[in-house]
C-alpha cells in the first residue's frame, strides 16, 4: 500500500531523512573477503559420468547490446522512460554508481546493482517531461483567483480548512476506510465572537481548541463515508457557533468561582488596594460592590502595574517571573526601594 | 451546567491520534465553505477574485489521456507489451510472436484457474476458517472483466437471467447451451428470441475471439475473407426465426444481415422480397449488406449493374435515405466484379452521387476504390493523391467498417508496386502516424505488409541518408524485415557503398532468423565483395570479420544438423560465394592473421564438395594464391592451385606459374621451364610440389583418380608443413 504524503508544513521531510538512515543499514555491504577454498570432496568416478556430463556444454545466447548504447544524445528522455518503474541498467545511458563499500573503494556500477533496484527513482520526472506534462493537463486548468495572492489573503477568504486523506492500493479493493475520516479546523480569530460568546464556544468546543495555533479542530470518523463526516463536522461548527451566542437564564447565575480566569476588577485585591488608599488618604470607606468593581485606580500611583501584576500570576500560574513581577510591583505601589541585586 | 452540555455534543479528539493523522495527511481542501461551512459559493457568480472560477468539464480518463499524449515513441525500445530487457527483448517476428502469445498464455490459464475455482475467489479475506464463507467478491468497485465468468454445462440450473447475462455478453456458445437448458423456442419471450437471432445471425453461430486476447486477435494472420457461403443453412438461426410468430421487421432484418453477412446472398434476397410484399419495412443496414452481396445473384457486368441499380431504387421506395455504409458496399460489389473501364466509371458515379448528397466516402470506400482502379498489371492510374488530399483535410480518421483497417496496408502497397512513389509513401506514413491513427493499422500481418511496402519503396526510390533513417527508426523493434526485403534493403546498402551497415547486416540476418537463408547470405557476400574496395581499413576489418563469421555459421549449423537438433536440412553456401568469402578475408598482409585460417577452412570446404556448383570467378583464387604465398602461408597457396586444377580451370596453369615463382623467388621464365622438367620436381618442398602437380594435372587432363590421390597427399603435406 503506498500513501502520497503531500503536507502544507515544511516539517515533514525530517521523515525522508529518517528513511534514508534505513536503507543504508539495510544496504548490503560489498564483499571484502573471499575465501577461496576450492578444495572439493573426491569421488570415485567408477562409470566416468562425469566426463559424460561435462561433455554438454551450455548453450551460447548471444545477447543484443545495452539499448542505453544506441541512444542518441538527443532522445527526449520522456519517451524513453515515460511512468514510474525499478531501474534498469540496460535502459538508462547514466554511468551511476551505489551501493556501501569500505572507505576507499568505488560503489559497485549500475549492471546487477540491486541497491539501485531497491531505492525508487524519479527517472520519469525530468524537468523536461514535468513541464510537457504540465503543458498536457494544462486545458483543465482554471485561472487562479486574482486576490487570493497571498496565504494571509486565502486564510481570510477560505478560513475553513477540511484535511482528508486518499489512499492508493494495489489490491482487489479501492476502498480504505481511513479515507473517511475528516478533519476540519478553523482559527478561533477568524469566528466572530464576542466575549461571551467566545468563553461558551470555548467551552463548548473543549479540547478541540489548541491555544498555541488557535486552531479549532473538528475530526470526525463516526460515519463510514467520507461525505457523512464532511457533513457532521459541518454541523458541529455550526451548532457550536450559534450555541455560543445564545444566552441562557441560568447563565446570569455565573459566579467568581465559574469565571473562567482571574478578573481583577471583581476580586477582593482591588478592594484591599481601594481600601488601602482610601485608608491611607482617610477618607471614609463604605463602598458598594459595584462601586469597588468601577473604581477608577488610575488615581492610585503604580496601581495599574500592581493590577497586571496580579492579573497575570493569577491567570499565567506561579512561576519566578510572575512572582519577581508581583514583588516589584508590590514595590512599587507601596514605595519601597528596588530589590538588590546583591540579595539574590 | 456548561460543562455537562459540552460532554453532550462529545468530540472525541483524542490529541495523539489526532497528530498522526495530521502526519498521514494527504490533500488539504480547503473548502468553498462560508464560516457556518454550510454554503459553497455559487461559482456561477461573477468573477470577484476571490471565489473559483467554473470547473472545466473533462471526463474519468481526460487527464490520463492527455499525460499519455505527451509520450512519443522510442525507436530503441521494444514495443511496451515485452520486457525491457536485452534478454527478453525479440528481434525476429518469430520471437515477437512467441512471447507476446506466450505471455496471454499465461493469462489465460489465470483466467481457467479463475472460472474453474470461482469460489476460492469470492470470500472475504477477514471470514474465519470454519465458519460459513460468505459469498462476496473483495473487489471494490466491482468490475465485471476480471470476476469469474459462469461455466454452463448440462448439469447447470439456468434461469431465464443467465440467458440475459449469456446474450449481453455475446457468449454464443453458452448462449446456445443456456437455451437448450431452458428448454427450447417454446420457453422464450419473443423479446429474448429476438435477441438471441440477433446474436445468432451477427456471429453466425460461431464463438468469437474474445475481446480480451488481445494478442491472439493481434498475430491471428486472417487470411483474405473467402467470398463463400458459410451460412449455416437450417441452422438455430433459421429455426428460431420460423418459429417467431408474426415476424417483426427486425426479426427480417436480422436474417437477412446474418445472411447476406455470410453469403448466402440468394436466400437473402428472397426473404427481403418477400418482407417488400408483406409490406414489413427494413433498414438502411438491410440494404446495405443486400448491396455487399449482389453480385451473387447475376453473371455479367452489365446485369450486376442493373441489379445494383434496382435495389438503390427499391431503398428510395421504402423511403430510406443512404448511410456511408451503402456507399461502401456499393463499391465493395462493384470493386469485386473484376476491373474494366466501365465499372470503374460507375463506381466514379456512384462517389459523385453520394458527395452530392453530402457523404464522403470513409477508408472502406477508398479501399474499395483503390481495389477498384490500382490494379497489378493494369495501366497506373493515380487517384490515390486525390484520396490522401481528401483524408490529410479531415481532423480524425473514425474508424467505421472492419474493413477500415485495410486502406493503409493497400494504399501502401500502391505507393511501392503501382506509382512507385516515395513522396505518397511519406505522406500515407505520416497520415498513419497523426493522432490515433495507428489503430487503422489492422493487426501485426497487416502491419508487417504495411512495413514491408514502406521499406521496398524507400529503398527503391528514396534518398540514402533518408532510407538509413527510416531503417533505424523502424528494424527491428517496429518491423523486422521479410527475407525479400532483407534483400531489397542489402542491394540499397550496396548501391550506396555503405561497408559498415553491410557488415552490420550480417549480425542482423542472424538475429532476425535468416542466416540459413542461402540466397540472402550470398547476396550479402557478393555486396561484401563489391563495396570492398572502396572502404576504410576499419570498415574493411569489419566485412573480413562478418565474412569469417558466415563461414563459421555454416559449419555450426552443419554440426548442428549432424547431432540432429535442426529439423529442415541446412542448404550450403556455393562456391561462388565460398570463393568470396576467401576473397575477403585473405585481404591481410599479416601472416599471422585469423583470415587465413578461414582461407584454409573455406578452402577445405570447396575441396571436399561441400560447396554446390564451381565458382564464377575462379581467376579470384588465383589471386589468393599468389598472395597467400607471397606473404608466406605456402599451404593455403598449394591448396588454391589444387583446387583451381581439379576443377579444370584454365586459371590453374598461370596460378600455379605464378604461385611458384613467388614461393621459389624465380622469375615465371624460369618457373615455366622448371616445370617442363617433371624429374627435377622430386627436389622441391613438398608445397610447391603440390602446386607443380597442381599445373601438370591441368596440363594433362588428369584423370579423377590422380586428383583424389593428390588431395590425400595434399593434406599429408599440410599438416608437416605448416611452419614453413
């Protein structure tokens, strides 16, 4: 079963290399020592058959030269050697050479070479016999879009991608039920959302979102044809999206502890930093919740670093610079000197 | 609750998976898809840039048909059905013959093994040993040509379906047994019946190669169609339609086709007279093959004519207009009454009359035609200008008519036996060559006459350089020529002097299988013996060793025939052409030189009677003589004289003065009165004793006796003498 691997990202021919490695522990390597032991076990020879046998000689098969040889210099190449198929030394007028030998010693010639017989070659695709080809198929062709220049331009117009795979067999069946599979995926930029609808796409979509490429991946490979799941995913983008936009009643009921991340504005660190300074400015605190959550620190000297400070050790995690942030931040707001660097 | 109604929609991506899948990627798609991915831009909408324009329309095998468009031949490669392989490429016809057939031998054992074990091939592969197979073929899509075909036989439960599938699949023999199985006439709708006639009546009851050998149909050499009736009469055919009741007009018509078909013409117009009175209306293809086969019904020209005449008067009544078909039929009937003037002025109206009403006549009509006016020993007429004006015109030959495939080879053996024209020739190559063409060749007979007319009228008439090429390109992957115009080829080789490809010539005849071919192989040494010297040393190398080498072919052969492994007696070269074997290769000035050997050995072989008749030119191996003692090899030189002296050659006398005075460095005054003197000859070494016996025997007539008893002594001396 053979699979054509063709993949937008440029990653993939690491595994070419890989393959290479193989063949050459496969590759078998050329004799470096005979042992030339003819010495034969004796038989009595009572009836001399053997001088009988030797008698018949083999028979003479005059063999035609290479038709490499007869080649004009001129031939075009793809008539020659027109589709894909193993090496043939008797065919092809190129002086090649492989095979692994010890250092020093030259890769055995094309004739009986099974090594060359092993690797698949791409005699049939000469740039010559590509561009004729080309040319060929060329009246199927239609022109491409004007505007969709460039990949930002095509990611804009087309962001739905659907990924399936088609498989090639050389048996009795055509079919691999691999084919059926479909992969769809969407940037999450791309869908137009706002934040609430967002947070509930997120939700909705779960695992499918992966925050490194922004990707929404939808694969589906419950139906058996390919059509099926191209219509499932279908569904599922669609269902997901609008979903997101419907607000239900029980969503008001949404408190601190199912937010999603840390809001700073509602939490219980403004209200100490708003506390702190009406404190520190004695001024009277009887604040509602509301008011705490509107307050304006942008009177507060620092405040609003003290603020993404805090927003991003919660939201970000604990680790030595959010935690550094926070300590500078802290600093800062409450007028401290700078950490030395001689402390650490 | 957010979380729950996420499990709900449950995407089961399970991240691992999913990256490997990635990696298998093969095409991406990017869909037409709108955000929602429900809607594909309609691509009727005016071009924005952004949205695809129309698809072009191609169909399943467009895009393959045009990649296999992009390949041309190659004139180094055998043709693709053989291996490319030196050892299994064939040179000669034979070879491309036998591994083609032997090849679809294979096949067809394939496809017996296939029908006879039908059910080792319908299993699922997954079903598990003992459990009940089930019947299903793991082909996917399921393709009728390679799934086992039914096998009827007595024992066989039929249904009126497997009479369909017999019939649909034109399998006359199973067709018949099927309906013997079902019992018979009575059994059958008139729908079947009709079908079945049909069949009967096309094939004439004869199975038919299938059309899956397609090399047996290849080398099946048809020989010309015999003009003799070969239907059936009384057949299933005949029985079948008495038994239809009432008969339709298409149970007539395909009667009468299957009739006229196979010559029975008279039975024929019977039936489509009496369908006329019934009043039961017939075909246009009805017509037509009554056309094909007037001729039957009448002696005489003029009365032929007439008929013709009525029955195209008899279609206008019946209110039918003609097809190209009745255009080639006509000139089918018209071109097989023989020449003469007068038919070829009808047939000239009739392609007028039918070019008024907008036929033109297809490759059968022009075939016909050429038939018609080309004949053998007739006057030349050249219409086949006109016929290739009107054929380069038209943008693709269709073929129509079986008979389609016979212009070519005809037109061609025009170009080269009627008009001995080389610029027709060309151009009908390169009619042949346009397109899809080449599948009017015919078959591999067809298309080595084809070969063999292009080749004979190249030779014949075109330019030296423009033949080479020609050669090149076709021998031997495309045509491997015929011994005659092996020889055509040789004698155009000759006239222009070129001594490397006549060296080359003689591997070719090996290869292709005519080396035993005696009039070919002396032909080929007399070419040798008169393009000689005019050739560069290298070249003349090469002759003297392809000369050596058919001295060598001969005696394997020979040696061949004496442990009976040849099955036809092998024929000997003749003296003649022994002689200019000897020629050529004692063309050396070295002593030590292999061509002296084969010198000796031809000589030998002349000696001992081996070699038919005496040679034409004996005052050659008088030549030899003197050069083979001049350059020191007095055996070869004896045995010359010896053999120009049995003979009874004049040449003898003035050789064998001539040998001695070489060998004895004396002046051939001297040499002459030497020998008058036949007891001062006892002193001289043995060789030139030989030669000095050699003159006398000549001189005296010797009887035969003496000569045997030479040679006996001859032989003793040569092999004591060699060092000499």
């Amino acid at each position: 079963m053979s699979v054509f691997i063709k993949y937008n990202k440029p990653g993939s021919i690491g595994n070419i290399f890989n393959v290479q490695v193989l063949w050459r522990f496969n590759s078998t390597t050329a004799e470096t020592m005979r042992k030339e032991e003819d010495e034969e076990f004796r038989v009595l020879d009572i009836m001399k058959k053997r001088d009988r046998q030797q008698k018949r000689t083999a028979r003479k098969i005059n063999i035609q030269p290479d038709r490499a040889d007869r080649m004009p210099t001129d031939q075009n190449w793809g008539n020659v050697w027109p589709g894909p198929k193993t090496f043939h030394p008797s065919s092809v007028p190129l002086p090649i050479r492989q095979g692994y030998v010890p250092k020093g010693q030259a890769p055995p010639g094309k004739k009986a070479n099974a090594e060359l017989m092993k690797i698949p070659n791409f005699l049939h695709l000469t740039p010559p016999a590509i561009k004729t080809q080309c040319e060929a198929i060329k009246k199927y062709c239609t022109e491409w879009p004007k505007l969709l220049n460039s990949e930002d331009a095509i990611e804009k117009h087309y962001p739905v991608e659907v990924i399936t795979s088609d498989y090639c067999h050389a048996s009795p069946t055509i079919r691999n039920p691999l084919a059926r599979i479909v992969n769809l995926r969407v940037k999450l930029s791309t869908l137009n959302l706002d934040k609430h609808a967002k947070d509930k796409f997120l939700r909705l979509v779960g695992d499918c979102y992966d925050e490194k490429t922004d990707f929404v991946t939808f694969v589906s490979d419950r139906c058996p044809m390919r059509k099926q799941n191209l219509d499932y995913v279908n569904y599922l983008l669609t269902a997901c999206y609008h979903e997101s936009w419907n607000v239900e009643d029980w969503e008001k009921e949404k408190c601190e502890d199912d937010m999603e991340y840390y809001i700073w504005d509602n939490n219980a660190s403004k209200k100490s930093l708003v506390n702190w300074h009406l404190r520190c400015n004695n001024q009277e605190i009887n604040l509602t919740d509301d008011e705490y959550k509107n307050y304006d620190i942008s009177g507060i000297s620092n405040a609003s670093g003290y603020k993404e400070a805090v927003s991003s050790l919660m939201n970000d995690g604990e680790n030595e610079d959010t935690v550094k942030n926070y300590g500078s931040a802290v600093r800062k707001l409450l007028g401290l000197p700078e950490r030395k660097l001689t402390q650490c | 609750m957010i979380s729950e109604h996420s499990t709900n929609i449950a995407f089961r991506t399970k991240r691992g998976e999913e990256k490997r899948q990635w990696s298998r990627l093969v095409h991406i798609c990017r869909t037409m898809a709108t955000l929602e991915g429900q809607k594909v831009p309609q691509s009727s909408s005016a071009s924005d840039g952004i949205s695809p324009p129309q698809r072009i329309h191609r169909g399943p095998t467009d895009i393959l048909q045009a990649l296999a468009a992009t390949v041309g031949p190659d004139p180094t490669a055998a043709h693709y059905k053989y291996h490319d392989d030196p050892y299994l490429i064939p040179l000669s016809n034979f070879r491309k013959r036998s591994y083609a057939l032997s090849a679809e031998a294979g096949r067809k054992a394939a496809a017996w093994v296939r029908d006879e074990h039908a059910d080792l091939f319908s299993m699922r592969e997954w079903d598990p040993p003992g459990k009940k197979k089930t019947p299903y073929l793991n082909a996917d899509p399921h393709i009728d040509a390679f799934a086992p075909k039914p096998i009827y036989n007595d024992e066989s439960k039929v249904t009126e379906e497997d009479f369909k599938y017999t019939l649909n699949n034109a399998l006359v023999e199973d067709a018949i047994k099927v309906f013997e199985l079902l019992g018979g006439v009575n059994a059958l709708s008139e729908e079947l019946k009709m079908e079945f006639l049909q069949l009967l009546c096309f094939y004439n009851e004869k199975e038919p190669l299938a059309m899956e050998w397609l090399e047996e149909r290849w080398f099946a050499a048809k020989t010309r169609d015999r003009h003799s009736a070969t239907w059936r009469l009384g057949g299933l055919a005949d029985s079948i339609f008495t038994s239809m009741e009432p008969k339709s007009s298409e149970a007539y018509c395909a009667i009468i086709q299957g009739m006229a078909k196979y010559y029975q013409a008279e039975r024929a117009h019977l039936l489509a007279q009496e369908a006329m009175e019934k009043g039961i209306p017939l075909s246009t293809s009805v017509f037509n093959s009554l056309i094909s086969c007037v001729g039957f019904l009448k002696e005489g020209t003029t009365l032929r004519i007439e008929a013709l005449k009525t029955l195209l008067a008899q279609m206008k009544e019946q209110g039918l207009s003609p097809d190209q078909g009745t255009l080639s039929s006509c000139l089918k009937s018209i071109s097989a009454w023989g020449g003469g003037n007068m038919l070829q002025q009808v047939a000239l109206q009739v392609v007028a009359e039918f070019k008024s009403i907008g036929l033109q006549p297809g490759l059968s009509a022009y075939y016909y035609l050429l038939c018609l006016f080309c004949k053998e020993r007739g006057p030349r007429v050249d219409i086949l200008t006109t016929i290739l004006n009107d054929l380069e015109k038209r943008e693709n030959l269709v073929p129509q008519d079986a008979t389609d495939t016979n212009f070519f080879i005809t037109a061609m053996g025009v170009c080269s036996d009627h008009l001995q024209d080389i610029s027709l020739a060309e151009r009908l190559h390169k009619l042949l060559m346009k397109g899809d063409n080449y599948r009017l060749v015919g078959d591999a007979y067809k298309e080595s006459i084809y070969y063999r007319h292009y080749i004979t009228v190249s030779c014949r008439h075109a330019p030296f350089e423009k033949t080479l090429e020609l050669l090149d390109t076709l021998i031997p992957n495309v045509y491997v020529p015929e011994p005659s115009v092996m020889e055509e080829i040789i004698k155009r080789l000759e006239a222009g002097g070129a001594g490397e490809r006549l060296a080359q010539a003689w591997s070719q005849l090996v290869v292709f299988g005519h080396a035993n071919r005696v009039r070919l192989v002396e032909r080929l040494l007399d070419a040798f013996c008169n393009c000689y010297q005019y050739q560069d040393d290298e070249i003349k190398a090469k002759i003297r060793l392809a000369a050596g080498d058919i001295l060598k072919f001969g005696q394997m052969a020979e040696e061949k025939e004496e442990k009976n492994e040849m099955r036809s007696p092998v024929q000997k070269l003749s003296a003649t052409a022994m002689t200019n074997i000897i020629e050529l290769c004692s063309d050396v000035t070295d002593k030590a030189d292999e061509g002296w050997e084969k010198v000796s050995q031809a000589l030998d072989r002349l000696r001992s009677q081996q070699a038919a008749g005496v040679p034409a030119r004996p005052q050659v191996l008088a030549q030899v003589a003197q050069r083979a003692a001049t350059v020191g090899r007095p055996t070869i030189a004896a045995a010359a004289v010896g053999y120009l002296s049995e003979c009874g050659f004049e040449e003898a006398t003035s050789a064998s003065v001539a040998t001695l005075s070489v060998m004895l460095n004396r002046s051939e005054e001297e040499v002459k009165t030497l020998l008058q003197d036949r007891s001062n000859l006892s002193a001289l070494h043995p060789t030139a004793l030989a030669v000095a016996e050699a003159y006398h025997e000549v001189k005296s007539g010797a009887s035969l006796h003496q000569s045997d008893s030479s040679t006996s002594s001859e032989s003793d001396s040569e092999s004591s003498d060699d060092d000499c």
